[in-house]
C-alpha cells in the first residue's frame, strides 16, 4: 500500500471537528491530556468513516459511538483494556514529557517589549504512542500501518492545532503479544513532538512585595 492511496485529508465544520480550534488549543497552551483528546479524535473520525479506510484487511473495523463498535478506539487504561474482549482496538498513551535546557540561564528569554515584566519559557519534548491490538498478527500490523500513515498525512493538522514546534513518526515497534493476553497481539507506533511554554511574569507581583521573614522562619 502506498501513501498515495490515502484520500486527502479534509476538516470539515461538524459540531465533531469544532474540538479542533487553533486558537482555543493555543490559548490553553499545550497540555498532554489535550494531545491525547486530538489523536484519539482524529483516529474515531478516520475509522468511522468506512471510505476512508484503505487497508482492505482492517475495512470491517468500523468505529461507532457505542458499546457495541467494532472498534475500540480510546486513552490507554487498564479498564479499557478490560473491554476490548476479542475485538480490534487502537489505544493512544502519553508517554514523558520532560524539559530541554536553554541557552538562557534560569528559563529567561529575551522580551519582546511593550509589556512591563520578565518573559520566560520552557521547551517541552515528549511523545504518545498508539497501540494497535488485535487476534491476528497479519490483521495487527496492517491496523498499525493504517495508523500510521494516516497520522503521518495528519501531521501539518496537528502541528498547527496543537501549537506544535515539531511533530513527526518517530518509529514503528515491533509485533508482540499483548501483556496480560494470550491471544491478542500489539504493535506501538510512537510519535514524538516538541512544544514551546512561554509566559510573563511582573515585577510588581503583589505576593512579592512585602514578605514577612519572621512568619516564614518563626523569629
């Protein structure tokens, strides 16, 4: 199957697809659980349209807003994992988010003027991995290859929607057999981004002005 093969991804204006608002993702600043919301959004849209599944392997996992979907398509837990049974399931976990240094000492960076204060900002690397599951080790792997392409042509939505620095595949693990399960198979598609975290702070911040040293050292 070659990426081409893939229907242009489109956005439409469904009362769904208003989850994606830029400016509201970019007022709220990057949050992991928001991540998760997007991918798991994109990824029941995908499925729950059967032409835009490609695969003809995985075109009967067709993802409805029921218990009884053919599909499971949630945030990775244990009581999902629970409910799954015998049937496909495509699960997104965050994994660490952890803090790259700065050239800047103490997280400062330069300010861009006409605000009293001091600008700071972090940068933030992290990544989600998107389990695919399933009985059959054929019908696993070409789940995790619809997956990931489809992901892969969402990157510039994403990128833009999450107020992203970077987003991108990072890679495609291998097939295993579920933990816990003796008939059911996995295979994680990892993919890492970069987000930016910049704030101001004012000199003049009321808490700051008069501290007590006597309250806080009992003199």
């Amino acid at each position: 199957m070659h990426p081409k093969d893939f229907q242009k991804p489109t956005v439409t204006h469904s009362g769904a697809d208003r989850l994606l608002d830029p400016q509201a993702f970019c007022r709220l600043r990057f949050s992991p659980i928001l991540a998760t919301g997007v991918l798991v959004h994109l990824l029941r849209e995908h499925f729950g349209n059967p032409h835009s599944i490609v695969d003809p392997m995985v075109q009967q996992c067709i993802w409805r807003n029921d218990p009884d979907t053919a599909i499971v398509i949630e945030s990775s837990s244990n009581d999902v994992l629970s409910n799954v049974g015998q049937r496909p399931a495509v699960l997104v976990r965050r994994d660490t988010i952890r803090c790259l240094p700065r050239q800047s000492f103490g997280n400062e960076i330069i300010s861009t003027g006409g605000q009293m204060g001091s600008d700071y900002g972090i940068v933030l690397q992290g990544s989600h991995t998107v389990f695919s599951i399933s009985t059959k080790p054929g019908h696993v792997e070409a789940l995790a290859n619809e997956v990931s392409i489809f992901l892969t042509q969402y990157t510039p939505l994403i990128h833009h929607h999450l107020c992203l620095k970077h987003f991108q595949l990072q890679q495609i693990g291998q097939l295993s057999r579920l933990e816990g399960s003796k008939d059911q198979y996995v295979v994680p598609t990892t993919f890492s981004y970069v987000a930016a975290f910049e704030w101001t702070l004012d000199d003049d911040l009321p808490p700051l002005r008069h501290v007590e040293m006597k309250l806080l050292f009992g003199l």
